[in-house]
C-alpha cells in the first residue's frame, strides 16, 4: 500500500530574507493532515527573530536525523547549525549567502537518504552564494547537478497560468543556440506529464515563437517557422493536443492564456514576465524532469521588507501544496 503521508523538506533560504518569515508562515498554514513539514535551517537564527513561528517545532540536528524520526501532526526544525553570528533581518551578504546554501545542501542529503519526500525551497541571493566560490545559476541547476541529473526545467505554475520555459538561466546571447527541435519536444513531452499529473487530465498546450510574430512568414527569421514548428509537428504526432509556435505578445494575454494548461516559453523573460504580472502572489516554481520533487514561492529575498512580518506567505503554501501533490503521485 503506498504511504499517503508527505514529509516535506522546507529551506528558510536566505536568513537575512523573508524566507524564514514566509516559509514558516506558510508551513503554520498548512490544513491537510498528510503533510509533515521539515523546516531545514538554523535554530539560534529562528529563535532570534521568528521564536514565534516556530513555537511548538520538534528540534532535531542535521545528523541526528534518522528513519522514523518524522510523525503525523507533528513538526520539525533540522537545526544547520554554523558558528557564525546570527544574521539581522534585510542585511543580506555573502555569509547569508554561504549559509542559504548550507540549508540547500543539507535538504538534499535528507532527500538522498530518503528522510524527505519533497524540497520546498525558500528564497535567496544568487549573487552572494555565488560570491562563496560556489557556481550558482540558480536552484534548478544546482540541485541537478548535485544529484547527477542533467535536464531539469523550470516551470512556472497557478491555477490559471502556467508556463514551462525551455532554457532557464542563461543570457540572451546565447538563447539560439541552446534551442534546438529535440529540446523543444522535450520540454512540450515533460509539460505535458508534469501538468498531467497535477491536473489529472492531459492538458492543452501553446508554444510561443521565439522570435517576434514567429518571424513574420520570412522577413524577420526562419528559425520558428523550421525549429519550432516542427518540434509542434512531432509532439502531434506523439498524441499531444499542442498548438504553436504563437506570437507571445498576444499568446499572453490573459483570456487567451487561460484556453491553455500550459504555455511552453522560449526563454526566462518571455515567460517569467507576463507570469509574475499575473500570478505574483499566488505562483509557484516547479522544477521538473528530476527523480527529485522540488518546488518553491515564485518571489525573492526582498531584503527592504524583512523582518517586518509584512510579506505574503501565499506564494510559500502553494508551493508546498504542489510539492505534496507532485510527491503523492510518485509514491503511488
């Protein structure tokens, strides 16, 4: 019989974010009884500052942890631990930085022994864990390749609007090259499962033009009328109700969005834009095409505002509602 409950690994992200605010928000937001919330940070930093949110949080040590540790009904802090001084709320800085990360890294080893079933991961600073010497693009990369898998893709998901994109986090410059009729076929091929699973019917996908208006027959490019379009070709011919390539400056527009369950986007601005426009406080980062489920708030650090207790935990419990979906389905 397939276990129903869900231990869900949650980072705080960066402690000097909003991360510990919201991440514990949301997990004290949680109704369905299934899901056994894992907060993975530093005690001293929680009781600093958020002791509150926390009250009531079993305390255990990262390499206390155990098989059999995790009960229904309960919840539980994984203290990091780390010998630096407590970080003070919107003063983010390369310790921060070195510190998100530990939280990272300890959530995937609690994966890999198979303590968690899911990775919630709070906000953080690329640019200060970059400045650790870690090479750090963002968390769908680093979690790939910490696990030794190499296609992982970044969706972006709500109740009304969802878009997968088929590069991530590279610059424009090198967008082109990096796309090819494979690699388009098989984001629309990992969409189509992804969003299959979530919404329990197959959905219906567009896929925008990676150049405007699709190239305009010619005058602008060839490369959607030859790549794109024949990478919609085969996802048809492989039983796929897709549609495509559209020009995304009308693809995007709300109505037209909304006839979709998925819209597959060239690039992360292209998709990221109209999506945060729309669903800011509601959408969730998925990351798909790993053995890992890992999801997190759709927002950042916001360092001017940390600290406060006036940022949304909304983005947060719907992140932890579709890791615990996505976890679900895979222990069935």
């Amino acid at each position: 019989m397939a276990r129903t409950d869900i231990r869900l690994g949650v980072t705080l992200g960066d402690p000097a974010g909003i991360g510990p605010e919201v991440m514990l928000g949301a997990a004290n937001r949680i109704e369905d009884p299934s899901i056994i919330p894992i907060i993975i940070g530093r005690s001293s930093v929680v009781d600093r500052w958020y002791g509150d949110l926390a009250a009531g949080y079993e305390r255990l040590r990262a390499e206390d942890v155990a098989a059999g540790n995790f009960h229904r009904g309960a919840k539980y802090l994984i203290d990091v631990g780390g010998s630096r001084e407590d970080p003070v709320p919107g003063r983010g800085s390369v310790e921060t930085g070195h510190e998100s990360k530990a939280y990272i890294d300890a959530g995937i080893g609690l994966w890999r022994q198979g303590l968690i079933d899911a990775l919630v991961t709070g906000p953080v600073n690329k640019g200060f864990i970059e400045k650790t010497g870690c090479g750090f693009t963002g968390h769908t990369e680093y979690i790939a390749d910490a696990i030794g898998e190499n296609d992982p893709k970044m969706m972006m998901f709500s109740c009304d609007y969802r878009v997968l994109l088929v590069t991530t986090h590279i610059p424009i410059a090198e967008v082109t090259a990096a796309i090819s009729v494979e690699r388009i076929l098989g984001t629309i091929r990992a969409g189509w499962e992804a969003v299959s699973i979530i919404d329990e019917r197959a959905p219906r996908i567009g896929v925008t033009g990676l150049d405007p208006h699709c190239g305009d027959d010619g005058a602008i490019g060839h490369f959607d009328s030859s790549i794109t379009a024949e990478a919609v070709r085969l996802a048809r011919c492989a039983g796929i109700d897709v549609e495509g390539p559209m020009a995304a400056d009308t693809l995007f527009l709300p109505d037209r969005w909304r006839r979709y369950g998925l819209v597959i986007a060239h690039y992360h601005d292209q998709g990221l834009i109209p999506f945060k426009m729309l669903a800011f406080e509601t959408g969730v980062n998925v990351t798909i095409g790993l053995s890992m489920v890992r999801t997190s708030p759709d927002h950042g650090t916001a360092y001017d505002i940390a600290g406060r207790r006036i940022a949304s935990s909304g983005s947060a419990l719907e992140a932890m509602k579709v890791a615990r979906l996505l976890a679900s389905r895979k222990l069935a």
